[in-house]
C-alpha cells in the first residue's frame, strides 16, 4: 500500500511539472490532433479531464449587448442600413428626365462602379482607418451624394452621383455585416440588421409616393428627406465607432499596418477561394433579385396590370414590408432549422410564389405574392453571411465578408440595369421570367457550398 500511495504521488507531480495549467487550453484546442496519435493519449486525456477548464482559455464572445458600447455602435449600424434601404428603394426619376427604360437604368448602373471600388479598397480602408475610417467615409458619401442630387442636376451628373452614393452603400454594406457577422447570436442580429433595411425601402417608397402622387411634389423632394437621414448617420456612425482606429483594428485581427494578405488568401487561396467566389456570387444574383423587384414592380403594376399610381407604389410597399417582417421573423426559425436546410426551404418557396406573381393576372394575388416573396427572401442575405463565418477561419471573416458583401451589392446595379434594357425591347412583363432564373441560380450556387460541419475554424 506504501508502494502505491508513492507511485500516485510522484505521477501527480511529474504530470504538473510536464504539462502547466497554461497549457491545458492548447490541448483542448489541439484535442483532433492528440485523437490521431497513438500511445499514452488514454492516460493524458484521462488526466486532462479530471482538471477543471481553465477560465482563460475560451474568450468572451462578443454580442451586440456586451460589451455594454456594443448597444450604440449596433444601433448606428441599425441606422446606415435604414438609409442604404432607402437610397435603394427610391424612384421616380423616368416622367421628369423624359426618359426611355434603358436610360433610366444607368443609374441602377452607375452604382455598380461604387460597389467595385468598396470591394477592392474595403479591406485596406481597414487596415489604414478602422471602422472609424469606415463610418466617417460612409456617411459623408451619401451625404454628398444626397445634396447634389436633391438639386436636380442634368442626367449626367445625376448618374456619377450614383457612383459615389454606391461607394457608400458598398463601404458600409461589407463593414457592418463583417462588424455584426462576427458577434454572438449573429443570425438573429444580422436579420434585425437587414430588417432595417429593409424598412428603409419600406418607407422610402412610401414618402416618396405620397409626396409625389398626393403632395404634388417632384422626386428630387424626397432627397431632402434622405439628406437629414445622412447626416444622423454621419454623426452617430462616427460617434460610435470612433475609439475603433486602425490600431485596434490590428490588434484584433493580429495583423499589421502593411498587412493585406486577409484578401489574397480569401480570393485565390484554396479551400477559402470557393466559399468566397461562391457567397459573392450568391450575393450578387440575391441583390439583384432584390432591387429589381424593389425598383421595378411599380412600372410592372401600372403597365400590365393596369393599375393606378398610388396602388402600384404600395406594392412596392408591400415587397420591402414583407422584406423586413421575414429578417426579423424568420432570423429565429433559421438557427433551428439549420442556415443550409433554411435557406433550401426559403428558395423553392419565393419560385412558388414567383409563379403565381407571373401567372395569375390579378391586381390584388399579385400585390400579395410580391409581398410573400419578399419575406421569403428576407432571410437569404443574413443566412449567407452567417454560412461564411461558419466556413471560414476568423482571420479571414472581415475581407471575406466585406468582399462579398460589397461585389454582392453590384447585383443592385447590374440585373436591375439588365431588367431595363430588356424591358425596352420586350416590355417591363420580362421582369417575372429573369426574377425566376435567377432563383433557380440561386438555388444552384447554395448547393455549391461546403457543408458546414466539415469546415475548421480557428
């Protein structure tokens, strides 16, 4: 018995000389590659459980409530996508310019330089400014941007303006989701996020129809409204985000002041090249599909269901209403579900209600699917935005997602730009048979995901 005590003894001791508390962290993050091993792992695994995990080796996730400043810089970004939302959704330009489908359609275009440029310049905008850079050069742009265009200026100026006010869309767009993707419970806030914007689209539509259809106002009336908009954003983006310099930015993510291989390693590094190509491709069709029938379905209304301006602007209504309630509703039945069983169910359900928008030549069915489109669709972007955190390692969320996130919202320019130019030789009736195909698209490219549960996280 002597003999024993002294055995179990002298092995306790000799185990907490080999193996500190410091440590015991690091094993339990290495835990697939001890399983690989052979030998004593039994005897050490044995060991290592009966010790109590150590407190510091699993970091406090960060939500949008802790730490407490995470409540204000929520908001503030609650408020930039209200205003993206409603620069989106805002319309009436074609009657006043005198102008056909495919000219108007350049300013769904025109942003898309915008986008491309906050895709490119978004990560280093991190690197050399932090998010405060970001908030500071967000809402400055629209700002700008909102100003010139409030003064009617000609169909040219009118265009570049655009581009700058895509610049700002595209900046914030890819900040925010990196920014909320990355907090705990992210699939539940990132649809409050997009919910938001999707109030923006709601209301935009229905100032601007008031204004124009019972106010008897022009269109460039309802840029005053989104100039006080811009300006809140402008002062409370900045104030919230102001003590998040570059510096802290690099502490963060462990990078340097030089260091811009996040982007290079997430566009043509394998295997995180394919998840990202594939999320900016999904987000690009979903965009587009999105703002097309934003933007779109008022002329559809008025010239082939015959209906009258105000009905048809509340159509529009209706989509972002129903665009808004299913972030919010549908951000809680997704974690349940699954993001990618979700996201399979969403996708057949809009082509459903797709169908029955096109094929059912009713004022009043059409008014609704457009409506229930729009909340199947709701959750799409935050689920793909969730799927690439899952997929990717942390070091890489904030180029990955910025970059998708940014090249996604080209879709805002391109397919809308698309949907007119077709319109002017077809008819705007050729908006229903693109939506679908991109659907189908859409469907296609969220198979081509990984699965989740194979991906490895740091």
């Amino acid at each position: 018995m002597t003999t024993t005590s002294s055995t179990v003894e002298l092995e306790s001791v000799d185990y907490q000389h080999a193996l500190p508390l410091k440590d015991v962290g690091g094993l339990a993050s290495e835990g697939r590659r001890l399983g690989s091993h052979e030998g004593p792992r039994d005897a050490d695994m044995g060991v290592r459980d009966s010790l109590p995990a150590p407190t510091t080796s699993t970091p406090v996730v960060e939500s949008w409530k802790y730490p407490r400043s995470n409540l204000f810089r929520v908001a503030a970004t609650f408020w930039s996508f209200l205003v993206c939302g409603a620069n989106d959704a805002a319309y009436g330009l074609e009657s006043y310019y005198k102008l056909d489908y495919i000219i108007v359609s350049l300013l769904f275009l025109s942003p898309f330089v915008g986008y491309v440029l906050s895709a490119i310049f978004n990560n280093w905008l991190h690197i050399k400014f932090g998010q405060r850079g970001v908030a500071v050069l967000c809402g400055a742009c629209h700002l700008v941007a909102y100003i010139i265009v409030s003064q009617h200026p000609p169909y040219p100026v009118l265009v570049v303006v655009y581009a700058l006010a895509g610049f700002g869309n595209g900046i914030g767009d890819a900040a925010w989701n990196a920014f909320i993707g990355n907090l705990a419970n992210a699939n539940e806030t990132l649809g409050f996020l997009h919910a938001l914007y999707g109030v923006g689209g709601t209301i935009s539509p229905l100032i601007a129809t008031t204004m124009i259809t019972e106010g008897g106002l022009e269109w460039y009336h309802f840029y005053y409204v989104m100039i006080g908009m811009s300006v809140v954003e402008l002062v409370v983006c900045t104030a919230a985000f102001w003590k998040n310099t570059a510096a802290s930015y690099h502490e963060t993510t462990q990078t340097n002041n030089d260091d811009n291989t996040g982007l290079r390693a997430a566009l043509f590094s394998r295997p995180y090249a394919r998840v990202t190509w594939i999320c900016a491709a999904f987000l690009l069709a979903y965009v587009g599909v999105e703002v097309s029938l934003g933007g779109w379905i008022v002329q559809f209304m008025i010239r082939v269901r015959n209906a009258d301006r105000f009905p048809a602007g509340m159509t529009s209504v209706g989509f972002w209403l129903g665009l808004t309630v299913g972030r919010v509703v549908l951000g809680f039945v997704t974690p349940r579900l699954g993001v990618k069983v979700a996201v399979a169910v969403y996708l057949p359900a809009t082509m459903a209600l797709e169908l029955v928008f096109w094929l059912v030549p009713q004022f009043y069915v059409s008014a609704v699917a457009i409506a229930l489109q729009g909340f199947f669709l709701g959750p799409l972007f935050p689920a793909v935005i969730v799927a690439a955190t899952k997929l990717l390692p942390r070091h890489l969320h904030v180029s990955t997602i910025g970059f998708a996130a940014a090249f996604g919202g080209s879709g805002a320019a391109v397919l809308p730009f698309a949907v007119g130019a077709i319109a002017q030789a077809k008819g705007v009736q050729v908006l229903q048979p693109i939506v679908l195909a991109m659907l189908v698209v859409l469907l296609g490219l969220w198979f081509c995901l990984p699965r989740f549960g194979l991906a490895k996280r740091d």
